[in-house]
C-alpha cells in the first residue's frame, strides 16, 4: 500500500512539474510576443524613440537616441508599412516569431509596397531584445519546429568529430572530414605537411541548422598557439560559424584552401 501511495505521490509530482514548465514556456512567449508588437508598431508608426530601446548596447554606442531618430527619419532607409505576427517558438535564450510585413523605399512613394516574411529572432537577455540584423548569421534563421531535427543532430555528431580529431592531432581524420572539392585540390600528403598553428583544447557545439544538403553549425571552441614563447598563455576562446555540405549520405566541412588551419 504504500509503495503504491509513493508511486501516485511520484506521478503527481512529475504532472505538476510538467504543468509548471509548460506554463512557463507558454508566458514566456507571451512575454516575447508582447515586446515583438511593441517593436513592429513602433516601427510601423515611425516611433523611431521607442525603436532604439530594443537595440542591443553595442548599437546603442554607435549614436545616440537623437542621432538615431534623425536618421531613420531622414535616411531610411525603410518606411514599413503594416505588419502581422504569426507563431512563436523558444528555445533556451533564443526566440523565433513569424512576422509578415510591407515595407516601401522611404521617399519613394510611387513604388509599390514589397511583401516580406520572415522568422524574427530574438534573444532573451533579461529581457527580450531583436537580434541585431549584422549579428543575425550567428543564430538559426528558422525555429526548430521547422528544421530537421535527426539530420541536424547527424551533422552535429560529425562536427564533434572533426574538432575531437582537431584536439588529438589527429590531421589525417581532421583532412577526411573536409568536402572533396577541398581534397581534390589538396592532397593528404600536403595537408599532413603544413604545420599547425594552434593547439586545440576543447569545443562545444552550440547549434546546427540544415536546409537541403547545405548546413550551418555554431561551434565555440578554445586553444592556444603553438609557439613556444606564448606557451603559458591561456587558452583563448573562440566563436565561429562552420558550412558544411552533405555529398554521397556524408557530412564533410566545406572549408576553402586559406582556411586549412
């Protein structure tokens, strides 16, 4: 008897746990849909002010609110028109909302308005903020929802392997990860005679995003160079943003020849 009062015990509490995260997530798109308005009616009304509150501070130290405001009204270069939000997906601290919307070059009425879509992504940094556009090839441009989650996580198990291989040493099994077309040009021989700037210490893979046979992976990863007189720096970090292509059911780094190391 009371084995089974402990297991009802048990099942409520994980309800009640999934209930709790599921009302969560539904305020906190609710949250993120409530700011996206505020932003694309301002947008929509020319309350160019209330525009620059959501910029992110690296914009923000660019020009000031004043700076800011003349200029979209004066240069443009976008007048936007009408808007409409659709769905809204998160994950972690990113955010995707569907916006379709009209814009119009600003001071050129006599051209017809231009229908746009898009998934808008935001970023969750205490509050919700618009990915900057010169920052939005850093993040997934669709919401998981609508990307292929299996082929996805293929891709990612074979980044891991080629920056395991990176922190090994392993050149060779680096050199196999790279697209034909690279080695086509460039033989093992070659790439196993170039020697390696930096040694490789760790790396997490952030995200991977596929459309088609073309992939996208965000890869942070730390190392250090390799010559001597730095050798008690500390490892640096580093971001960077991979292609990869699939050829013959393979994932391979689509890496030009300048990018060897």
């Amino acid at each position: 008897m009371k084995g089974r009062f402990k297991v009802l015990v048990l099942f409520f509490c994980v309800i009640m746990s999934v209930g709790i995260e599921a009302l969560a997530d539904r305020k906190d798109e609710n949250t993120l849909k409530e700011r996206a308005k505020v932003f694309w009616e301002a947008r929509v009304h020319g309350d160019w002010a209330t525009v620059y509150q959501y910029l992110s501070q690296k914009e923000k130290h660019k020009f000031t609110q004043e700076e800011f405001v003349s200029s979209r009204k004066v240069k443009g270069p976008l007048r936007f028109l009408s808007y409409e939000l659709g769905g809204v997906e998160i994950a972690g601290d990113l955010g995707w909302i569907e916006v379709r919307y009209a814009v119009q070059p600003l001071g050129y009425p006599e051209y017809p308005p231009k229908q746009m879509h898009l998934w808008d992504i935001w970023q969750k940094t205490g509050d919700w903020y618009p990915v900057p556009a010169s920052q939005s090839a850093d993040f997934p441009k669709n919401p998981p929802q609508l990307r292929p989650i299996e082929e996805e996580a293929s891709l990612a198990a074979r980044v891991n392997g080629l920056w395991e291989a990176k922190e090994k040493e392993n050149w060779l099994s680096v050199y196999q990860h790279l697209d034909p077309d690279f080695k086509a040009g460039v033989s093992a021989e070659e790439f196993l005679e170039k020697r390696a700037l930096y040694s490789y210490v760790n790396h997490s893979v952030e995200w991977a995003e596929v459309t088609g046979n073309h992939g996208r992976v965000k890869v942070i990863y730390t190392c250090r160079l390799k010559d001597p007189s730095v050798s008690k720096l500390d490892p640096v970090e580093t971001t960077v943003v991979e292609n990869w292509i699939k050829m013959n059911n393979q994932w391979y780094c689509h890496i030009r020849k300048d990018q060897a190391e």
